[in-house]
C-alpha cells in the first residue's frame, strides 16, 4: 500500500493529525512552539509553567502530558487535534496508536542539551553539582536512537528532525520546512521572527 493512500485511511479514520513538537529537555522544543503559534497554529497549553530566565519567551506546556506514562486519562488528545502540544521525547513512546501523529523532533548538539539543562536547574538549586557529561551523553544518545527506532516503527507517526542550530541560523528555511510538513497555512516570516540567536547561550563549537 502506497504511504499517501495508508495516511488517507489513518486520516478518514482518526481525524486531523496531532501536531507533536519533542525532542530532549533545552532542545529547542519551546522555540518550535512559539514558533507554530507565530504562525498562526492554534497550540494545546494550559499556561501553568510560566516562562523565566531559562525561558523568557515562555515554556508552552500542557500538565496533562506528563501523565502519559501512567497510562491514564488520555481523552485530552482528541481535543490535540489540528492542534501543536509539546510533549517531551521520554513520554513519546506512551503516546496511544489511536491517533495520527507529525512529529516535530528538536535535535541539538548533545553537549549544548547538557550545558543548558545544567545551567538552568543550578539556578533553581535542584541540581547538587553537574553530572558526568561523558555518562551522560551516552544516556541520552541511547535514548534518542531508541526514540527514533519507535518512531519508524509506528504508521501513526511522520517525523520531520529539525536543528536546534540550523533553524538559528537560518529561521526562514526551518519556517518553511516547518509549515510544509504541518501542511498549514502558516506565516513564515512571522515564524521566523521568533528565532533568536540571542538566546542561544550554550553553543559548542563545531567539530
């Protein structure tokens, strides 16, 4: 069966795609959302988490997904419909088959993820003192290639892996990508403006 006329049954059967903005923690996953709600795509959030100094344009999350794991009340997806939600890459596996998926996967330089999310849980003193990044970045690569098997594997996800740096430095072409996989009609310059180098506060050098 061709893929087009497989994602027309799955559509005529579950209804309008969920828009799945993931990727690791300080991955560039807000930056995506804020982004779509640029653009003019309506996005599932309750507000709870307010943004801060780690993010000053906000987080955009919904309480509700970290629930997932539990394997509970997950009628809030019907609501996602049509919708952008962001749910971290460690839940996407308890994501139910019975809904269509567009993945949006945040992918950045692991040793940036680790410096980010280092940084910002010392600030709130959740953090005794930094993990062991070559410990950590074998965690993480582990979890991303699991992660991304999962995804292949599965009819109901389409996946579109999109750089953390690349949509930095060059925010008009991410916004265009980025609309064309939604299939929306987006405003990419507005998209684009979101993008702020600014922000980009733990880069590593390239190798």
């Amino acid at each position: 069966m061709s893929s087009w006329i497989d994602r027309v049954r799955r559509r005529l059967r579950y209804g309008t795609p969920i828009v799945v903005v993931s990727g690791l923690p300080r991955s560039g996953t807000s930056m995506a959302m804020n982004m779509l709600a640029a653009g003019g795509m309506p996005i599932l959030t309750d507000g709870i988490r307010t943004a801060d100094e780690s993010n000053p344009k906000g987080y955009y999350e919904l309480e509700a997904v970290k629930d997932l794991h539990t394997q509970g009340d997950t009628q809030w997806l019907i609501d996602a419909r049509g919708k952008a939600v962001k749910i971290v890459s460690f839940l996407l596996t308890w994501l139910p088959e019975t809904h269509d998926y567009r993945v949006i996967f945040m992918q950045r330089d692991l040793r940036e993820v680790i410096a980010s999310e280092t940084t910002m849980l010392l600030k709130r003193g959740t953090l005794a003192e930094p993990p062991n990044e070559q410990q950590t970045l074998a965690v993480y690569q582990q979890h991303l290639d699991k992660v991304h098997r999962f995804l292949a594997n599965r009819r109901c996800f389409t996946t579109l892996t999109l750089s953390y740096r690349e949509a930095l430095d060059r925010p008009d072409q991410a916004a265009k990508r980025i609309r064309d996989f939604v299939g929306a009609r987006l405003d990419v310059v507005e998209m684009a403006r979101v993008a702020d180098p600014a922000l980009y506060r733990n880069r590593a050098n390239a190798r």
